[in-house]
C-alpha cells in the first residue's frame, strides 16, 4: 500500500459539472483545504481546448482511443449497443456536452423531497440554481440571477434560419405556445434554449468555477489522475489511491466526495467496497458496506433522430450557434406523466457536428482534422451506422434530423462490475424501452415530426423524410422496429447511487449526500438523483454542486 503523502480537509474527486461547483465554493474558505482529483488533462482557459472540447456543436470529442474521452460501451437494448462516450478533462462532461442550459420543471425537485429528501424542493433548490447563474437577457427577472459564474443566454436571432423559422410555425400552428423561459416554473412548449456557450464555445463548468478560482493557495487541480480506489479505516473514508503519469500515489483527507459522474461514481464505490456485497466477493475485492443499489436506478434520456431533406440552406447568423436553439417540451398523447417529451430540429448535419463547421477558424478546423484520426469510427461510435451512410450525410449537407427525446423514462437500467481491475471499464446495461409506455411515447413523438414537416412553411423548403416510409408510419408494429433499431443515448447518465432517507432500502446516499453505512465520504453529481429531471441535466448538476457545498459548510459551522 502506498503511503499518502499530503492530507487535505476534502478531496474532490472528478472535476465537472458538479465537481467544479463544489470544489470552487469550499475552497471560498481560506482555512479549507481542497484538493480536486481529475483522470483528464487540464487545458487551462476555453481556447486551449482543442476544437471537438471546445465548440459546443462538435461530437467528435467520442473519437475512439482519445485520451479525452471515457469509452463506455452501452447495451440499450438486448439488440443495440452503442459508445457513450464521457467527458474526460477539466470540466468532465461539461466539457463535452452540447452546452444546453435548462432547469429541470418543478415537479422533478418536489418529488425527490416527497421521496423524504429534505432541502431538495423546487423552493429549496432555486436560491442555487440563481447564484450559480448570469443570465444575460432574463437576469433582472424573478427566478434568475445576474451575479454567478455561469453566463447564460438565448439564441432569438436564430429564428432568421429557415428550418428554425419553419419548426416554430408548424409548433404553432400544431397549438403549441411560445415559452419565453425555459428555465421558468411554467416552462411550456416552444422555445429558445439557454445555453453556456459563447460564440459556439462550450464555456465549462471549470473554465467558469474552477479555473478561476486555482489562484488560491487552499485549492489543488490534479490532473492525469487515475484514481484506483477509495480506502478505508474502521469504516471511515480516510484516503485516495491513485495512479499518475504511471506513478503510484496516495493522499488522506478528512472527507472525500465523489463527482465522478453516473457512471464513474458507482463504479469507484464498489472498487473500493461499497456496494452489491455477493457481486464483490465474487470478484475479490473486501466489503466495506454492503450496499446493494450501487449501480441501480440508472436512467438517460433516450433519443432517436428523425433524418429530413430540405432545401434550404442553413446559415449561422453572428458565427457558430449549439446543435439545437430552438426546443419544443411537451406532453406525448394519452400520457400521464406532464412535459415528458421533447423535440430539438438540429441546424447542422451529423458530419458538420463531427468534422467542423464552416464557420470555424481555419486553425480550429485544421486541428480538427488532426485531431479526428479515426473519423468514420467515430461516426459509427456517436451516430451509428456505416461509412456509407456517413459519406452521404457528408455529401448532401442539406440531410438534417429531428431528435425526439423521451424527457422522463419509465424504464430503468444497471450497472455491474465485470473485474477488480479499475482499468477494466463496468458494464452499463440501460433497457430502453423495457417499459411499453417508453415506446409508446416514442413512436408518438415521432408520428408528430412527420405531421410538423407536413406544414407549409416546411413544404416551402422542400422537406421531406428521408428513412421513413408512410407504411412504418402507419403501423405500430413498423415504426417500433425502426425505432428500437435508432436509439441513441443523450449520454444523461443518472441515478445509480440514489438519495433518499436511512430509511429507504432503495438509497444510496443521504439527503446531505453522505454515503449509508460508512463516514467520511459523500456523492455529489447526477448519480444522486432519484428520478433524472425533465431537461438535460447540466444545470442541475451544477445546484447539485452549490448544494452539496452549502451542506458541507453549514455542517463545517
């Protein structure tokens, strides 16, 4: 065992969304010291990012083998498996999400604090959700803030691009409102989406958190820092070990707190002896706490693409936008469960998002290139498909999609341990669809893309579908394999080591994110959640980390 060599009062292990919050706001404490565990590299300030981390529109960042990136292997059927690739720098996945800055609804925080989760309602978690938040055209307005370190703001210009232009008429005339704040208690309908981006940048939870605040001499950003496991003492989280550029290492702390992420955090739990206590034995490795639903409840935001021809051009007025500035949050038909859907037209092709955007720098495209050595892998690893198909898309740029989200699964996943070994990624089984009300409100999101593109304004540019015939519309049956065939993750790994109250058999953690059954260490990122929250999660991963920080200090007091 290596010996540790520095003791911190918190180490923080993983540096986004979450992380980067909570890390910043502890560190606020000069007495405090803070120490901040990252597997990926630091890159510094936004432009030192290069080109797939950087724009907010780029999914080349899932290239296989880049050291930039988690390679996650996921089966969401027992037919499909796809990559869902996760965020591996300062920033985490912030770094590589699509940079949509959304709220979850109301409903979302009150259910957890129903679930006996207290200090989590919507009234609760506001005062969070505004200090972490400068919203630029709403920051004046009750319900949001004009003085934290997220700088948020709209896209009404691009309502000028003619498939913008042609969605929103076809949402209104279907008798879909206008929303005018998504991140609003009433949010409903058709939308600009708030967004973290800055000239098509993705300004990361680190690059705004933490990388200003590295100038404190209480606060440490260890990057290239592969940490193996969690140690423990008498049943006391006492330490990290960890592996750097090949070097073993080892620090104690007074706590730890994990923000690796849904996928990460669970994963690390059981490596180092919490979780499933028979799963654990079987692999050799010693039980700290038996604690059986690490790695349960884990949910996403499942997606299909809905392909379209048009043929209007799609300009980018005042430089690179994200993938989606325009947003539709509704109800599916017949369901009982509110805003459970959501429909984003995307203003680039899938090439675009993958190889660069004209509107890019000439040395961000050239790095780009560079960058992206395996491109038709990383097509088949983020879209799906083959060389052929990604070699049309790339032709014929005016082939655009519709992604129809199902915003609230009833569905539920797992994730197991396959090795002792951490290097050996976990087995992340997600069973889209396992409950018939998923595909049910699938198949109806998609039968409503195809009735919008049916509207004038869409006939004007020449849209039509593109993969779907008239007779998989017309019949369940059909349209059911096209979509199980089409599934997509939004990478919205939630859930897997669930809050709730000692007295949950279901929970993971506490509502102060105190881990059951042992002390000293604590979750602070999605995998906390209950239920995943009706938008994506950026936001709220973000109040998880003031949250969590503001528990801390008050307990500190």
């Amino acid at each position: 065992m290596v010996r540790a060599n520095r003791h911190y009062d918190v180490v923080v292990i993983g540096s986004g969304a979450s992380g980067s919050a909570l890390a910043a706001r502890l560190s606020e404490d000069p007495q405090r010291s803070v120490l901040v565990l990252e597997a990926g590299r630091h890159y510094g300030e936004i432009d030192n990012y290069p080109p797939a981390l950087k724009y907010c529109h780029s999914g080349a960042f899932a290239m296989p083998g880049s050291s930039d990136n988690w390679p996650f292997m996921a089966q969401l059927t027992a037919d499909r498996a796809v990559s869902v690739a996760r965020g591996k720098a300062v920033g985490g996945s912030s770094a590589v999400n699509g940079a949509f800055y959304g709220r979850g609804v109301p409903a979302d925080y009150d259910g957890w604090a129903a679930a006996g989760n207290d200090g989590w309602s919507y009234q609760d978690v506001l005062p969070f959700f505004i200090r972490a938040e400068t919203d630029l055209d709403l920051g004046d307005a009750p319900g949001h803030g004009a003085q934290g370190p997220m700088v948020v703001r709209r896209h009404p210009e691009a309502a000028a691009i003619p498939i913008l232009d042609a969605f929103r008429q076809a949402c209104f005339a279907a008798g879909f409102p206008e929303d005018p704040d998504i991140n609003s208690a009433a949010s409903y309908g058709v939308a600009f989406t708030p967004t973290n981006a800055d000239q098509g940048r993705r300004m990361n939870a680190a690059v705004r958190y933490l990388i200003p605040a590295e100038h404190r001499s209480n606060l440490t950003v260890q990057d290239r820092t592969f940490v193996r496991a969690i140690t423990f003492a008498g049943g006391r989280a006492d330490g990290v070990i960890y592996q750097r550029d090949g070097v073993d290492g080892a620090v104690s702390a007074d706590e730890i707190v994990l923000c690796a992420g849904g996928i990460n955090t669970p994963h690390l739990l059981m490596l180092s002896g919490v979780g499933p206590a028979d799963e654990l034995r079987r692999l050799g490795i010693d039980v700290v706490h038996d604690s059986p639903n690490v790695g349960q409840n884990l949910m996403d935001h499942p997606f299909v693409s809905v392909p379209y021809r048009t043929m209007a051009e799609g300009p980018v007025p005042g430089g690179l936008l994200p993938v989606g500035p325009v947003i539709l949050n509704y109800t599916a038909t017949g369901s009982s469960i509110a805003d459970d859907m959501c429909l984003l037209p995307a203003i680039y092709s899938k090439s675009t998002m993958l190889f660069g955007a004209r509107s890019q720098s000439l040395i961000d495209r050239a790095r780009g290139a560079l960058f992206l050595r395996k491109p038709w892998a990383t097509w088949k690893s983020v879209w799906g498909g083959s060389p052929k198909a990604a070699l049309q898309d790339f032709q014929q740029r005016k082939i655009l999609h519709m992604f129809v989200e199902l915003s609230m699964e009833l569905s539920r996943g797992e994730l197991t341990l396959t090795s002792a070994d951490p290097s050996v990624l976990p087995q992340l089984c997600f069973r889209y669809m396992s409950e018939p009300e998923d595909l049910r409100r699938m198949r109806d999101g998609v039968r409503l893309v195809a009735r919008l593109l049916e509207h004038s304004a869409y006939r004007r540019i020449g849209a039509q579908l593109t993969s779907l015939t008239s007779a998989e519309l017309s019949h369940d049956e059909g349209l059911d394999r096209w979509i199980l065939a089409n599934l997509a993750s939004a990478a919205h790994t939630a859930g897997t080591c669930r809050m709730g109250p000692i007295s949950d058999p279901t929970a993971v953690v506490d509502p102060q994110g105190r881990v059951h059954g042992v002390e000293g260490l604590r979750v602070a990122d999605l995998s906390i959640m209950p239920t995943l929250t009706r938008r994506g999660p950026h936001a709220s991963a973000i109040m998880i980390g003031e949250r969590m920080a503001e528990f801390m200090v008050d307990e500190a007091r």
